[in-house]
C-alpha cells in the first residue's frame, strides 16, 4: 500500500497545473528514490521529468515499487478541489484500480476525501545520459516566462544563443524581429533575482514558442530556472522544487534540414 | 527553415 502525505499540498497542485497542459496521461511512480513521473508529449518533442524526495514528505510510505497511471486533466480537476494551505494525502491499497486524494485544512476543521481511477499506461521510460553542457544559464524563472510570451506575440520560434556578451532570445515573425539580452548579473539583492551564465563553448539553438511557452507554467514552482544548452541537442529546462526536488523538461531543438 | 525534430532522435528507450 502506498501513503504520501504532503505539508505543502499546494505545490502538488502547481506541479499538476504545470504540465496537464503538455501531457494527457503519466503514470507516477513511487519508490524509495521519491513519488517521480516521466511522461512525453502527444508530438514527441518535449518530456516532463518530476522528482519529490521522500524528505519532502511529511509521511512518505510505500512498502513497494509502484506506478499509478493518472490521467493528468482528472488528477489537476480533483486537486483544484484543495486549498492551497490544504494538506494532500495520497493514498492507494494494493492491486486497487483507484487512488484517494484526502484534503484535510490547516486547522484541521474540514477533511475531503476523492477517490480517482487509475488507468494502464504503456509507457517507455527515456534514458538521458549526464551531458556536458556548452552552457548553463540560471535566471528568474519570471523573467524567463515574460521573455517567453513577449517573443511569441511577435514569431513562433525563439532562437537561444549563449555568447560571452549574454543569453540572446530571439525571434521574427510577419511583423518584424525581436532581440532579448539578458547579461550576467550578480549584483543583486536576493540571490535568486541573479542570472548566472557558465559557458564553456557559444551555443545557439533553435525551440518551438508554443512548447517554450508550455513549460513556463511550472514557473509557480520556483524563482529561479536553469537552461541547460548544447549544440544540436535537447534543452534541458529545470525549476528546482525548494529542498523536495525539481520539475526538469526535455526539449528537442529544431533543426536546420 | 528549421524543422522541428523529435526528443526520441536523442534518447532511446531503456
């Protein structure tokens, strides 16, 4: 049987609002390393990877490895139902086709309980190899959000590039161009308003808005994001879930044929 | 123009 249940139960309903929008269906599973989910995306471009450590768990109980699939849209509708100071317990008896979200409030005065059935999902499981990256930028995750929006209000795809001078978005479209830099900056108040640039080679690289867009909404989750940059390769797109684990996104470029 | 490619490209199944 499996109980996880979670303090913060707001974060699993920024996590669910994060990406029901990119992935239909996933199955989460749950294993002494944490509760994690891989899932990709209808066209096959991006994947979502959530890790939540077993640490962040005010009771984290499963007594075997198990995967649970959910269909992400049900899951978000039923989580809606809590409050964000709502503590979330997750809950599921062995060999059951179904899996209780109990919300209980903060005082402890009104105690919900919401069964969802469960769904077989074939899934296949990625393997993405550690990577040396040309470059690693780490920014405000609202920064990168509005540079997101802002370019696609003017083309569909933004092109990345990480040179000495900064981190350049780019994009044109119909009505003309638009060119975001953003220089390193340390010289600020919090340490996470920084934007941090560690580049070993200049890198470029090209990205659909729509899913740059996407994956924005797991902003909520953190102040800060990484981009993770090489040539010719998938980006990796990570919002670090403060002291529980992260929400990473796969993104395949596009390419010149 | 850039073509959009698949993450599977990248990363096989394990």
């Amino acid at each position: 049987m499996l109980e996880l249940r979670l303090v913060q139960g707001g974060l699993l309903k920024k996590v669910l609002e994060s990406i029901k929008d990119l992935v239909n269906d996933a199955n989460f599973d749950c294993s002494a390393t944490g509760f994690s989910l891989q899932a990709m995306d209808s066209s096959q471009v991006a994947v979502v990877a959530l890790l939540l450590r077993p640490e962040g768990f005010e009771r984290y109980w499963c007594d075997r490895n198990i995967s649970m699939g959910m269909n992400l849209n049900n899951m978000a509708k039923m989580l809606k139902c809590a409050g964000n100071d709502d503590i979330i317990t997750l809950k599921a008896e062995d060999g059951s086709d179904t899996v209780t979200f109990m919300f209980e409030s903060p005082t402890q005065d009104k105690i919900a309980d919401f069964e969802m059935k469960l769904m077989d999902i074939n899934s296949e499981r990625l393997g993405f190899p550690e990577a040396d990256y040309h470059a690693i930028v780490r920014m405000p995750s609202s920064e990168f959000a509005r540079i997101c929006k802002d370019l696609s209000s003017i083309g569909n795809t933004v092109v990345i590039s990480v040179t000495k001078e900064g981190v350049r978005f780019s994009t044109r479209g119909d009505i003309g161009t638009a060119n975001v830099v953003c220089r390193q900056n340390t010289a600020v108040d919090k340490p996470e308003e920084a934007t941090i640039i560690e580049m070993n080679e200049p890198v470029s690289l090209t990205f659909g808005l729509r899913y740059m867009n996407s994956l924005t909404k797991a902003t909520p989750l953190s102040n800060t994001v990484t981009l993770s940059l090489s040539s010719g390769l998938p980006a990796v797109v990570e919002y670090r879930i403060a002291e529980m684990g992260y929400i990473r996104f796969y993104l395949a470029p596009k390419i010149e044929e | 123009l850039a073509q959009q490619v698949q993450l599977l490209i990248f990363y096989g199944g394990v």
